[in-house]
C-alpha cells in the first residue's frame, strides 16, 4: 500500500502559519518551527494584554477624573463616595471624558456632588 503524506492540508496548514508570522523579525517570519514558537508567544500576550488594556484605561481614567475633581476642591475618592451617596451611576469613563472635554460639565457634577 503506498504511503498517503496529505500534502494539501499539510501545505495549507504551514501556510496560515507562516501567515500569521509575517513581518516578523529576522527567521521568526519565514521559517517554520521559529515562526511558530513566535506565533504562539505573541497570542499569549495578545490575551493577557487584552485583559492588562482594560486596568491600564481604568487607571487612566482615575488619574484624570483626580486631576479634575482636585482643581475644583476635592479629591477623587470623595467625588465618587459623594456621587454614590447621592445615587448618581455614572461610569469613570465618562467622568474622564467629561474632565478632559467640557471641564465646565464636570465642575457642575462636582457641585451636584457637594451639595
């Protein structure tokens, strides 16, 4: 019986592989068993780094909104435990993008929160 190789599916498979290398540096790009070890550390940080991405714009966001609340009188921490109290639900997301791009906006929130 001869010997069955199954070129086709193993060309293609290669292929995606050397696919996925591209641009890589040096032989990581071009030769297989390099470009696999390549791919295979570059999806496992792409997956912690998605998780990683969504601490890293939360912590953006804390640093602005206490930039902000401390220009108009008061601090981060208080802003939030005030607004909390107050049953105000606005994310930090939003808060940032208020601070930053109408400042006059988030000066009310700050009042709204004080009284």
């Amino acid at each position: 019986m001869p010997r069955s190789r199954n070129k086709v599916a193993s060309h293609r498979r290669r292929r995606k592989l050397l696919k996925l290398a591209k641009g890589y540096w040096g032989n990581q790009g071009n030769v297989l068993t390099s470009a696999k070890n390549a791919i295979e550390k570059g999806l496992t940080h792409a997956y912690r780094d998605r998780r990683l991405k969504k601490r890293v714009f939360r912590s953006l966001w804390i640093t602005r909104i206490n930039a902000a609340a401390r220009s108009n009188g008061t601090t981060y921490s208080r802003l939030i435990d005030a607004l909390n109290k107050k049953g105000v639900d606005i994310n930090r997301k939003v808060l940032a993008s208020l601070a930053v791009e109408n400042p006059s906006a988030f000066a009310e929130v700050v009042k709204f929160s004080n009284n």
